[in-house]
C-alpha cells in the first residue's frame, strides 16, 4: 500500500469532521445550510488542497523538475469560490438581509478544511472549537448584552380613516417604540392608506404586545411586523 495513503485518509476524515460538527450547530438553529453542507464543503477544501500538498504522488519524477503547483494559489481559488456558495445562503426578506452567519460559517469551514488538507492540525482543531464558541457561546453572550430591536412595521387604515403621522408615533410611543423612519404608500387600488416605517425597541417582547394591539383595534385593517435580524 502507498504510504501516503493513510496521511491523505486522516487529513480527509478530521476534515469531515470538523465540518459536520459546525455543521451541526447550523442545523439545530434551522439554517439552510447544515450539517452534510459544511461537511462536504470542509471535506473539498481539504481534498483540493492535496492535489498541492502530495504533489509528488501524482507528477511524473521526470515532470517533477519542470513545473511544480502553487499551494497559495490553489487556496485562494477556493476561498473565491466558496463565495458562491455563501452568498446562496443569504436572502432577503422585505428589508431584512438573513444568512450572514451561516455564509461566514460557511467561508470559516473552507478554511480549516484547507488547514485539515495540508496537516496543520493544531490550528485547524483550534479554528474548529473557536468556530463553535462563536456560533453557540457567543448566541447566548449576544442575548445577554443590551441592544436595540428593530423591525419593519406596515399599518394599513380605510383612506377615510386615516390617523395622523403624530398619532401613530403616540401609539408607537407608548408601546415602548422609537419610529426611525416613515413612508406612505396608498395600495389596493387606491382604497387603503398605508404607514410604513421602521420602529426601534428596548424590549423585544413590545413587539408582540404591539401586534395584540393592532390585531384588536377596528380602524386597522392590515398591518405586519417584521424583526430584523440574521
């Protein structure tokens, strides 16, 4: 048996395993891309950058003397194509961006299965638990610390029934919002008027103390409410 058989074996195993565990915390939180995404992708990388690495094993020795591949080269063609791949995973929705995070977990798992592909282990294993503090740890640290809530707020009124700008920031004031912005739109062919804007809170439970409202009162006869977020 080729004696570099067993070396390329672990490299590509720690490497599918590495990313299957990001992969993991990805698929628990409901991200797109999962568990056999992050593998696979950790697992290319590290298999690519073999076809560098154990050069010598398939170059002829009478090639060997005449060009030789460039291990830096081969890393940044697979960190610019993984790009395509994260940025299928981030979407829009209305004015929300989401996916970012699995997108970066994606381009952090490309390279530690680049590390896993050359044998550097200790970096790449290091790279791999710090990538889980930042995804598990770090998610609860970021609940922790206090920050603004924002959302995307749509209320839609009869045009004969239309409150005034500065009622409706009373009503948002009083349900613990700061209103950073406003537009107007008319839809329906003209029958409704709506309030779009977007609303600013301490308290992420306002939020749904707010929808309550809204879902009772008479005079609005269509409204959404859209936290942004990752």
């Amino acid at each position: 048996m080729n004696p570099t058989y067993p070396v390329i074996t672990i490299h590509l195993l720690t490497a599918m395993i590495a990313g299957g565990i990001i992969g993991m915390e990805r698929s628990f939180h409901g991200r797109p891309a999962g568990f056999r995404t992050h593998a696979l992708v950790c697992l290319a990388s590290s298999l690519l950058m073999m076809v560098t690495v154990f050069q010598g094993s398939w170059i002829p020795e009478a090639s060997a003397d005449l060009f030789r591949t460039d291990p830096t080269r081969m890393a940044q063609g697979i960190m610019t194509g993984i790009g395509f791949l994260g940025a299928g995973v981030i979407f829009k929705e209305g004015l929300n961006v989401r996916g970012l995070t699995t997108a970066a977990s994606i381009w952090i798992t490309a390279a530690i299965g680049i590390l896993f592909g050359i044998g550097f282990y200790y970096p790449a294993i290091l790279a791999t638990t710090l990538a889980l503090i930042t995804l598990s740890l770090f998610r609860w640290i970021e609940t922790k610390i206090p920050s603004h809530y924002y959302a995307n707020n749509t209320i839609a009124f009869y045009r004969d029934k239309v409150p005034s700008k500065g009622a409706i920031e009373q009503l948002l004031t009083r349900h613990g919002f700061r209103v950073e912005g406003v537009s107007y739109q008319v839809s329906e062919d003209g029958l409704l008027f709506e309030y779009k804007m977007t609303i600013r809170t301490n308290d992420p439970d306002n939020l749904m103390r707010l929808a309550e409202h809204l879902n009772t009162s008479a005079d609005v006869k269509r409204f959404q409410i859209s936290p942004t977020g990752d």
